[in-house]
C-alpha cells in the first residue's frame, strides 16, 4: 500500500469569512443599500439586512442578542442627522448609542465589532464601502468566540 499525502487546502478556503447583521433604517440606509444592487456596485456579502422603521426604535439588545447569537460584527445605519423621516429618531439613537458603546466596552465586548454610521437613499457606494470596510476589520479580529462561548454558557 501506498500512503498518500493529504491534499493541501487552499488558503482562501480555510480563510474567516465573518458573520455581520446590519440593522438599517427603512427611509435611508435601506434604500442606499437597494441603490448599491441597482447601480450594480460590488461589495462583500458577509452582511444581513435587516430593516427597521427607524434607527431610533432599535434596541440595542437586538446588537448584543446578534452576538450572542452568533454574529461576528453589527452594523446599524441610518439617516443623516436632520434628515430623519420621523423627525428625531436617528438624534435618539445617536444617543443611546454614545451610551450603549461605553456598556459594551464595560461588559468587555468588542466594541471594534459593531459600528454605527449614517447612509443616506442616495448613498449607495458609500453602503458598499461601509460593508467592504467592516467586513476586512471584523475579518482581521477574527471569529468573536469569546461572546459566543459565554452565550453557550448562558452568561451572555
């Protein structure tokens, strides 16, 4: 008999590819997203759209449950400031978010793995390089085993 070698894998098939969940507000965000598949602009598909009426009525345990759930990175978008289709929603996020950032980093979560931005209907290429930009980040933190351990615990 005659060993054989294991066959080599290809490094780009071993390669991390993360799991991003992107909340996005339904007037903006979403629509620049649409906009970015119509104009045919590229970008990596690692994200998974949800879409919310508003920025303003996300709660961030939806951001820690999608971790704990299993997503590597979050991205929640929406309109501008002053552009809102419900008058203040995305100036309420806004400030839960500045709150809801200083938890996480006191709960010892990654807070390089969840981004909050703005993109407008008319933003499609911004979208895609919002996407490409945290999927290479969150890509070169790797998997986020740590909050996903302490979920199978039940901590999390």
């Amino acid at each position: 008999m005659s060993a054989t070698a294991p066959a080599a894998v290809p490094a780009e098939a071993t390669r991390f590819e993360p799991k991003i969940v992107a909340f996005v507000c339904n007037w903006c965000t979403y629509a620049g997203a649409d906009l970015t598949g119509t104009s045919r602009i590229r970008y990596q598909p690692n994200v998974r759209v949800i879409r919310l009426p508003c920025t303003g009525r996300i709660d961030f345990m939806l951001v820690t449950t999608a971790l704990a759930q299993g997503a590597d990175g979050v991205i929640v978008s929406g309109c501008h400031p002053n552009d809102c289709h419900y008058t203040s929603g995305n100036f309420h996020a806004r400030r839960r978010w500045m709150v809801f950032r200083d938890l996480l980093d006191f709960a010892g979560i990654d807070v390089r793995r969840v981004v909050f931005s703005w993109v407008s209907a008319a933003e499609g290429a911004k979208w895609a390089e919002l996407v490409d930009r945290v999927t290479d980040e969150v890509r070169s933190l790797g998997p986020y085993g740590e909050v996903h351990d302490l979920a199978r615990k039940g901590v999390a």
